[in-house]
C-alpha cells in the first residue's frame, strides 16, 4: 500500500525541520522549529492513511521521503 503523496509531503517537511533545528545556524529559533516539529509530528501519525495500513508502512515513508529529499539534493 502506496503512501499517500499528502503524507509524503508532511514527512519530507518534518525531515527538514528535524535537521534545520540540529543545526546550529538556527540556534535563535528553536521555539519556532520545535513547535512546527511537534504540529508535524501530529500531522504524520494521525494521518487517517494508518487506519488501513501496517506498521511497516512507518518505516516505508520515512525511507521513500528521505529517498525524495536526496534525489532534490
């Protein structure tokens, strides 16, 4: 079962937002990028896609968002 392009999309920006906020160049917005982490985080698991899928189905959006955000570079 195909992620849906929606789902996707909130997990390539909840990857992005993870790594913005290791990164020490945004040291001074850390309040802002832990909130917009935490309303992804909701975002990503109540989904309604995982009512109907498997729990492996987790660990496939992860890979198939990080495989999109390499392939932007």
């Amino acid at each position: 079962m195909p992620s849906p392009k929606t789902l996707i999309a909130v997990q390539r920006a909840w990857d992005r937002t993870y790594r913005a906020l290791a990164d020490p160049a945004h040291r001074r917005q850390t309040t802002i990028l832990r909130r917009r982490l935490l309303e992804l985080s909701v975002r990503v698991w109540c989904h309604p896609y995982w009512r109907a899928a498997g729990s492996g189905q987790r660990v496939a959006l992860r890979v198939r968002a990080r495989e999109l955000e390499s392939e932007v570079g």
